[in-house]
C-alpha cells in the first residue's frame, strides 16, 4: 500500500475522531444542562406537592368551619321559628284579651268605669276584668306591668 493513501485514511480516521470529540462534548453539555432542569423540574414538582397539601388542608379546614357556622345558623333559625311561634301566640292572647275587655267596657257605662292609673294593677282588680285564661296571657300581662312601671 502506498504510504500516501495510509496517510489519507490516517487524517480521515483523525477527522472522524475529531468530529467525535466534538459531538462527545456537545452531549456532555446537554446532559448537564438537562440534569440542571431535571433538578429544577424536581423542585417545581415538590413545591406543587405542598402547595396542594396546604390547599387540601385549607379546604378541610373551610369545610369544617362551614359545618360549624350552618349548625350554629340552623339553630338560630330554629330558635326565631320558636320564637315567632311564641310571639304569634302572644299576639292572639293579647288580641282576645283586648276584645274582652274592650267588649267589658262597652257593657259598663262610662260612669262606672274607673280612671286607668300609670299602674296596670287597677285594670288587673277591677271585677269586669277577665282574668288570663293562658300562661301567655299572664306574661303578657305582666309585660304590660312592667313596662307601665316607672
């Protein structure tokens, strides 16, 4: 074989060895920088894990608060119901109280009738006063007392 092309095979054999180092390196560089991401890419998915951890908690705690809150609502629209329940009876046992007493007073001829002082008590003794049939109105009553007391 002639020296010459031995040569020649030698510069492309170099040649390709060249190119091989070269490319070699290019690789090495993007495997470093893709570990660098791949890293990165790790801390973005732990921060997304506790991020979701703290959402799941703040969810859990915002459920047991409206759990909470609506018990503490529903007792309260319990207790107005009871308590409008109650009123209305009040309201009835006074309504049937004023029309006793006004239907007395129509009966008594004004002449008779005493003079209503700041104290419920005078209406309360007079003999043509019905006295309350019901606990409401008793209660009723004794509101009107207290609030006619100075």
């Amino acid at each position: 074989m002639n020296p010459l092309i031995g040569l020649g095979f030698d510069v492309v054999i170099l040649a390709a060895l060249a190119a091989t180092i070269l490319y070699a390196r290019r690789l090495s560089e993007q495997f470093t920088k893709m570990q660098a991401d791949k890293q990165a890419f790790e801390q973005l998915i732990s921060a997304l894990n506790l991020a979701s951890s703290r959402a799941e908690a703040a969810i859990k705690s915002l459920k047991d608060a409206v759990l909470q809150s609506g018990d503490q609502l529903q007792d309260k629209v319990n207790k107005a119901r009871a308590l409008s329940d109650e009123l209305e009876i009040m309201i009835q046992a006074g309504d049937n109280l004023a029309d006793r007493l006004s239907g007395a007073a129509e009966k008594k001829p004004k002449a008779q009738m005493p003079a209503l002082s700041s104290r419920a008590d005078s209406v309360e003794d007079d003999d043509l006063t019905p006295q309350p049939r019901s606990r409401a109105e008793r209660e009723l009553l004794e509101a009107l007392k207290a609030k006619q007391q100075p």
